[in-house]
C-alpha cells in the first residue's frame, strides 16, 4: 500500500466514524466521539493513533497526531518520519 493510500483510508475511516456519531468534538487534541450512550476518543498513545475504550490502533510508528477545530471543520495533524500530513477529517 502506497503512502498515499494509506492517507485516503485513513481519512475515509475518520469521516466514517464521524458521521455516524451522534455528536463530535475535540478536547486537548483528541477526537471524541459519542453515539447513543457510547463515547470514543481517538488520540496519540506513545507512537500510535488508538481508538478508545479499547485500545484499536488506528496509526503506528508516528512522531505526533493531533485533532484540531479550524472554522467549524474538524482536522487531524500527525508527523511520521519527520513529514507533517494535515487533512479535513469532517
């Protein structure tokens, strides 16, 4: 799988869960999630990008990710091998 492509699944799996969330916010740079009475926070833990309750890696071997709110949209920043990737995720 290309860099590339790893991007766009990526990207496609955060807009997935977001819409289907019932609401969507960030907090200290995390994605969180809820849906009916479950809530989900996607954030960096050591090297990777985790899902939680659980622990399903999303991302590994990353410098650092971060979600962030700019005009209403939502964005996930990460560094990995030194190269920044920024992209609208909702």
């Amino acid at each position: 799988m290309s860099v590339l492509d790893e991007h766009e699944v990526l990207v496609c799996t955060f807009i997935g869960r977001i819409s289907i969330s019932k609401s969507a916010r960030i907090e200290d740079h995390k994605l969180v999630l809820e849906e009916h009475s479950r809530t989900e926070t996607l954030e960096m833990d050591k090297n990777r990008l985790v899902k939680k309750p659980g622990y399903e890696i999303l991302m590994e071997q990353i410098d650092k990710a971060e979600f962030f709110n700019q005009e209403g949209k939502f964005y996930l920043r990460y560094t990995k091998n030194g190269h920044v990737q920024e992209f609208q995720i909702g």
